[in-house]
C-alpha cells in the first residue's frame, strides 16, 4: 500500500499538518509506504497550459523542470493520493491548486489532437482539509470540485476529513479530532485492501453506510427551546442545551426574539452539523463534547 501525500500548508506545526500526521502514522503503522511533499517548500510553477505534455501519451511529459517531476512519479506510482490542505477562499491553498493544474493536464491526454487516456486512471483519492467555517461552509467547494476532478481523470474519490479552526487562541487538536482522524486513516486503509465492512467511516459517507464514527448526527430533534436531542450514528443519544450558543453567539439572539426558528433544525453535511438557517448553526462535534448523554 503506497501512498502520496501532498501538504499544502504553509504552517508547519498547524492545524492540517496536525491532523495528517495521525493519519499518516495510522498508515505507517498498518504497513504502508508514505511518501510525503511539502508544497512550500518545493519549486512548484503553475500550469503554462503549453499542452507539451500531450504529445507523447505513453510517459508523463512536463516541460517544466521543477518539482514537480518528484511528484509525477510518486502520483504515478502511489495507491493513494492524499490531499491534505487548508481551506483558503473556499478551496485548496496556491501550490496545491498548482499542483492540481500541472497533474490534470500532464496525467490526461485529454488535451492534444485527439482524446487519448488518463495515465492516472483508478487511483484512489482522499482530503485532509481544515477551515474556519463550518464544514460545510468551508470545505464543500474544495470537496466538489475535487469529487468532479476526480471524475474526469477517471479517479475513485474515497472521502475527506474536515476539522474546523475555532480560532487562533483555540487550541485545534482535541481528542475528538484525534480519535476522528485515527478512525479516517482506519476507513482508508479499509477502502485502501478493498474490505468492504461496517467500521468508522469519514463523516461525508458515515449516514449512508451505518458509520459508528462519534460524531456524526443522523436525526435532530427540538424538545423545547433551546433543547436539541441528536441521535448519532453509533445510536447514542445526546441533548444539548443551545442555550450556550445563545449566550456565546449575537446571532442566536434570534432564537430568543422568535422561539420558533430554534423548533425546525435540520441534519447538514451527512451528520456533520445542525443548521436553522444561513446564519445559525452547530457543529456535531459541540453537541457530542458538551451534549448530556440520554442513550
Ligand atoms: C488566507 C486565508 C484564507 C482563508 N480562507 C478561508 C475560507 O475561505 N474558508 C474557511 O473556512 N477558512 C478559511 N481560512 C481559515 C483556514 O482554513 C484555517 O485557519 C485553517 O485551519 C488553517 O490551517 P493551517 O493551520 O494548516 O494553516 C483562511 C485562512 C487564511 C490564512
């Protein structure tokens, strides 16, 4: 099991290369081969879009001569490419965008006379992101834009773990992002020896396959104001008094002017939050930290 790992942070001691590392130790430890760049730190140009990369569909044929070479052969050889990277304006940060262009054109020929084939063709694809909105606000462009990228190179996306950035007085590591991102690094390596069982699951896929990932909400209901009962996907039960939120937040003040706002919440991001509306919101991880557990 080889894999590729791609680190976009400029911060080297941050919060995404934070989170990667446990998944990278988790792969170490089962055995795989982890090949890591560190994008700021390597000479990455943007894409020319010279298309001499296209003439010969039988190698990988970029005519820039920077790092990007290194990274080609580890791609080409790799059994996953993991992205890790911070959100910054709503998608990857510059050299991972740089790198994203420079593998689109040079690993898909799709781009010369005629239409030939993805030399990159099956490899799997997973993200490591980080971001200071809600996950679904931060990291949703990011991951749709990669599900679609994926797609066109003829790529398998294999799922993300998104953390959020409360702030830089917060500390980011927790034990909850700790033990998520063990369990992601777990999901991978299953996905990765193709074993297809019930198990910890990355929060995009983790209602729809049964996930005992912590968490991850699959129903919310408003009791009273301002007490919120979520189910998650393990079948625990935990209320949690948005009380907090309203003290914490100007914007929850809302709910107090209309009570009636608070009684229609919604599950968002596959388990990944609660939402009211555009402006008021929680992340399932608040809830699973402070909610009283009933079940
Ligand atoms: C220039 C810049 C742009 C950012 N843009 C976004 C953004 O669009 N959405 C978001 O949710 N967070 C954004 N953030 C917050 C970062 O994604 C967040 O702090 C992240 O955890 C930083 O990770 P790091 O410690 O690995 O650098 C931005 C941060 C910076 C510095």
């Amino acid at each position: 099991m080889k894999i590729c790992c791609l680190k976009g942070s400029p911060r080297k001691n941050g919060n995404t290369n934070s989170l990667v590392n446990i998944i990278l130790k988790g792969f170490e430890e089962a055995g795989g081969r982890v090949t890591v760049y560190d994008l700021y730190d390597m000479h990455l140009r943007p894409c020319l879009a010279c298309r001499g990369c296209q003439k010969d569909w039988s190698i990988v044929n970029c005519v820039q001569n920077d790092d990007m070479a290194k990274i080609f052969e580890s791609v080409m050889d790799c059994d996953l490419l993991l992205l890790a990277t911070p959100i910054y304006s709503w998608y990857c940060t510059a050299p991972m965008k740089a790198a994203l262009d420079r593998m689109v054109y040079a690993l898909n020929m799709y781009y010369g006379g005629e239409r030939g084939p993805s030399l990159w063709k099956g490899k799997k694809v997973a993200l490591v992101t980080t971001c200071g909105y809600p996950p679904e606000k931060g990291s949703d462009l990011f991951e749709d834009g990669i599900k679609r990228y994926c797609k066109h190179s003829q790529l398998e996306y294999i799922g993300m773990l998104c953390e959020r950035h409360m702030g830089y007085k917060v500390p980011f590591m927790d034990y909850g992002k700790e033990e998520r991102a063990a369990a992601f690094a777990e999901d991978l390596i299953r996905k990765l020896s193709g074993i297809m069982q019930e198990g910890p699951l990355h929060h995009a896929d983790a209602e729809t396959a049964g996930s005992e990932m912590k968490g991850v909400i699959r129903r919310v209901t408003a009791l009273k104001p301002f007490i919120l009962e979520a189910e998650f996907t393990g079948g625990e039960i935990r209320q949690y008094d948005c009380r907090k939120l309203i003290d914490e937040f100007p914007a929850f003040q809302a709910m107090v002017r209309d009570p009636e706002i608070f009684m229609h919440p919604k599950v968002a991001c596959a388990g990944y939050g609660i939402v009211w509306n555009d402006e008021l919101d929680v992340a399932s991880e608040e809830i699973w930290e402070k909610g009283k557990v009933i079940g």
